[in-house]
C-alpha cells in the first residue's frame, strides 16, 4: 500500500474540499451546472444538423451569408479571453492581487489579477459587441430569424443563385442561426455581467488571495466552457 | 494514496495551438479544394483538438481527479445518443 506523500501542487488550490468528489461545493456545483449545459447546447446544436442534413433541398454554403472572416476574428477574441482569464487564476494562485507592477531587468511589466481580469471582460465585451454588430448587418441585408426577408438584398441573391445561398431552406437556417449564436451569445454576456460584478466587489477590494481565490476558479471554469461550446459552434455553423 | 505534484501548463503555447489550428481550420473551409466529406471530418477533428486543448489546460481537467472527469463526461455518450438517435430515426 503507497504511503501518503505530501507534495505542493500547483494545479490543486488549498481549499477545503467536500468529500466524495475532492473539491470544494461551489466548484462541483458548476461542474455539475457546466455538465446540464453540455445537455442544453446539444439540444440546439443537434437539431441544427438534424435539420441540415435531413433536408434534401441545398443549405447555404459557408461565406455566402455569414461574415466567416469578421467571425473569426471574434473567435480570437474569445481564445484571448480565455487565456486572459487563466493568467488571472494563476496571478492570484501566486498572490498577484495588483493591477501591474514593474519587473526588475524587464521591459514589459508583470500583470496581476486586476490586469487579466479586466482583459478577459474587455475581450469579452469586445466579443458581444462584434455579434451584436453582425447580427445588425445580417437583419439589415435580409437574413432574419425566420429566413430572408422579402424584397431584401439577400432574397434577390438566394433567388438568383438557390443553391450557393439555400433559397428553399433559409427558414431553417435562420431559426437554427439565431437560436444557436443567440444563446451562446446571452452566455457570454452573463459571464462579463459575472465577472464585472466580481471585479467590482472582490477584486477592486483585494478580498481574493493566494489562500482563497475559489470565485476567480469558479468563474474562470464558466468562462473557459462558453469559449469551448464556441469553438464548436464556429466549426459547424460558419465553416461547415 | 500518494499525491502526484502537478506544474502549471504554458498557457501562452496552448493559445498558440488554438490560434493556430483556427487560421488551419478558416483557411481549410474557404480556401481549399478538399472534398466535401473530408472537409467535414477534418474541420470536426480540429475543432474537437481545439475543445480538449480548452477543456485540458485552460479548465484544468487533465489535473483533476477522476471523479470530477466524469461529472463533464458522463453527459458526452447521452449527448450522442441523443443526436445519433434522431438521425437514425430520420434514415429510417
């Protein structure tokens, strides 16, 4: 039988962890909440492509209707949010509480938990704004959530060329579009709502430290999984 | 029990690989001349590389006990059933 060895482990915060699954209870309890959403995201996720590839007459092709090149730059965004938001965990795993502090010898200055965190609600802001942006030009060019608006620029193009454009299913491809990009998208903004509030009353105060920083975990596994359904969600609604 | 000590993963080196396997993935799907079923497999193959570099290193699953693994994982399988007996319900 091994002997218990005791060991420092970065990767395992000093919290008192529930027994059963080894970690504290508000840690499960978005782990238990990330796995229902894993539920809530197939759910729309495989009606899309039980509707795409159940239908016989053509989908739209990637690049036709959506802006792939300007959506791509938000998913940047996202993964550097998510990386922003990983810095600020291990800043305050090491005790980082500042916002920048200059290092002896170098040029740029080392970030703290102020500093990652406000990239990650920049980036994640930034991110909204994009699609909120996209979602007015799609509207204004005739790609509505029940499919292209008649007398729309878009109408003109599906009818001129039905198959690059999927003229007989742009009904489908709305409804699947907005329902999926919506509901991701309201993610995203609970979890800069999340984090401001945080900043604003844990992090501005100091109240995290190196002994506790359980809410930057928690928000962090949150933040992390939004940016995981994206990457999926990019691959099959923009690019496939 | 004996208690593995784990380092922090390069967090920069793994945004690295996402952003590099997303310019791979956009180029792939607009540029390319890859046969449509190809394409498919390819870009879901990156894309699924893309989600367990996230949910590895950035949730930090690859550090975690099993226990907790299998809280994320155990809706994966339902998820697929669920699509997967759609379709075929679909097929046949």
């Amino acid at each position: 039988m091994p002997h218990a060895t005791a060991t420092a482990d970065l990767m395992r915060p000093p919290f008192p962890a529930e027994p059963g699954a080894g970690v504290y209870s508000s840690k499960l309890g978005m782990w238990v909440f990330l796995a229902s959403d894993v539920m809530f995201f197939t759910a729309l996720i495989g009606t899309y492509i039980i509707l795409r590839f159940g239908v016989t007459e053509p989908w739209a092709q990637p690049g036709a209707v959506l802006n792939v090149p300007l959506t791509a730059f938000n998913t940047f965004l996202l993964i550097c949010s998510s990386v922003s938001m990983v810095k600020a965990y291990a800043a305050i795993a090491d005790g980082k509480k500042y916002f920048l502090r200059a290092v002896p010898g170098k040029t740029l200055r080392d970030g703290g938990l102020k500093f990652w965190l406000l990239v990650t609600m920049i980036c994640g802001a930034a991110f909204v704004g994009v699609q909120v942006v996209e979602y007015i030009k799609l509207v204004g060019h005739g790609f509505t959530p029940t499919g292209y608006r008649e007398g729309s620029l878009l109408a003109e193009h599906a009818a001129a060329n039905a198959v690059r454009y999927g003229a007989a299913t742009g009904g489908l491809y709305g409804s699947t579009f907005f329902s999926m990009t919506g509901f991701h998208g309201f993610h995203v903004t609970c979890g800069v709502i999340s984090m401001t509030y945080l900043y604003v009353t844990k992090v501005l105060p100091e109240k995290y430290s190196a002994q506790d920083y359980r809410g930057i975990e928690v928000i962090g596994l949150y933040w992390h999984f939004v940016d995981l359904v994206w990457i999926i969600l990019f691959t099959i609604v923009y690019l496939i | 029990m004996e208690t593995v000590a784990h380092k922090r993963p390069n967090y920069v080196a793994i945004w690295g690989y996402l952003f590099v396997l997303t310019v791979i993935e956009v180029a792939a799907a607009l540029m390319s001349h890859i046969p449509k079923h190809w394409l498919i497999l390819i870009l879901l193959f990156l894309a699924i590389w893309k989600a367990l570099l996230v949910a590895m290193y950035f949730m930090h699953l690859r550090f975690e006990r099993w226990r907790l693994r299998v809280v994320f994982m155990v809706p994966l399988p339902l998820a697929a059933i669920l699509v997967l007996a759609t379709i075929t319900e679909k097929i046949w």
